[in-house]
C-alpha cells in the first residue's frame, strides 16, 4: 500500500504470502528440569492439540518434530526469515534454550537471513511457543517490506532497526595487557598466551558448574535464583 499499489495486488501478494510460510505451535508445562503435557499444533485460543509427545528432558525432540511439519510448507535449502513467537507464559530462559536448541537444528536446512524472537501474538498466559518459517524466494522485496515503520502493538517491528552484515559485527582480539581498575599495567602476555589463559579459565569454570549440577538445583528449589 505505502508503494501505491491497488487493493487486489496487495491482496494477491497476500495470498501468495500465505503459501510460502508455515507456522506450528505447542505448549508445554515445566516441571523441574522436565516438559510435560507436551502438545503439538494447540490453538492460540486453547484449542487441543494434535499431536502429543511423551515427557522429555529437553527441546530436541520437538524441534525436530516441528522442522518435520514445517519443511512441507517451505522447501529445504530455501533462504528463510524465522520467527519464534512466545504464547505469553513462556519465561525468557526457557526461550533462550529453545532457541539455541532451533537454530542448531534449522540452520542444517535453511539459509536464515533473519530471525526474530519475542511476543509477537499471545495467549493469555499460556506457556507454549510458535515456530514460523517464510520463504524469501517468493518476494525480492520481503526484507525490505519487514522493514517498514508501521504502527503496531509489537515493540519487535515498526522500529528502525541496524541490520549490521557479519562483517561489521565487532570482535574482540585476545587481550596482551593485564590491567587493574588504576588502569596501570600489572603485566604484559603474548597473545596466544592469553587466548589459552582466559580459555583454560572459562573451561574450568563451566566444569565446575556442571559437576555441581545435582547441588546447585537442589539448592535452587529450596531457595530459589
């Protein structure tokens, strides 16, 4: 519309719009470390789902569930904006594992130019998450078209937005210089020494948490984060 075109293009390109992306929901409940009541395809008003998944310890299961159902919407090899959309009771933590869990997964048969993730449509307080997949190749102009400033309820579009490519992504080199907060140098380290030093660090310090696993979930059912 903001290009001038008449009604029925902007409802044509609509409709072709809808046959070039999938989207497949389901809602969980947490218990512990545990998904239970796992239903895949559940209405955004509730309705039950079609499909049901036995408890299970993690997301991987049911991404490949969902990437199952998906592909038929949308070809393998496609280029692909993605859009992870929490159905409101859904905790930030637990959209963040999803996610990582997703990305893995999807990037083996999809070209991901963008992804979204956040509160796009809820359900109340129904802890679930949606999953949609579009395709680029029906429309040049998709990307550019997500990018128009519009009025919506959704922080997450209408906003001007920096799409940086990878390569203007900052980095950081490992560091040669060990300073205190004066700011006065204590010692200096090559560079590759310092690579291994803070990478001998971090290894370590994520060895200890995991082997303090078991302790440290008691200790955060008791008392809490």
């Amino acid at each position: 519309a903001e290009e001038g075109v008449g009604l029925d293009e902007v409802y044509g390109f609509g409709e072709g719009l809808v046959r070039n992306l999938g989207t497949i929901g389901f809602t969980f409940r947490a218990v512990g470390d545990r998904l239970e009541n796992v239903e895949i395809g559940k209405g955004i008003h509730g309705e039950p789902g079609v499909y049901t998944m036995p408890a299970c310890g993690d997301f991987e299961g049911i991404v490949e569930f969902l990437l199952k159902k998906l592909e038929k919407c949308v070809p393998k090899a496609a280029e692909v904006v993605l859009m992870v959309n929490n159905l409101g009771g859904t905790s930030e933590f637990l959209m963040g594992i999803f996610l990582k869990s997703l990305l893995d997964k999807v990037k083996l048969s999809y070209a991901v130019k963008r992804t979204y993730c956040g509160t796009f449509l809820s359900s109340l307080d129904q802890a679930g998450i949606s999953v949609t997949l579009l395709n680029l190749g029906y429309s040049p102009k998709l990307l550019q078209y997500l990018d128009y400033e519009v009025t919506v309820p959704s922080m997450l579009f209408g906003r001007k937005r920096c799409n940086l490519p990878p390569s203007a992504v900052a980095t950081v080199s490992p560091m040669d210089v060990l300073q205190v907060s004066s700011g006065v140098p204590t010692c200096t380290i090559t560079e590759q020494f310092g690579a291994k030093l803070a990478s001998t660090v971090i290894t370590f310090v994520c060895e200890a948490l995991i082997s303090c696993k078991d302790m440290l979930n008691t200790i955060d059912k008791e008392a809490g984060d």
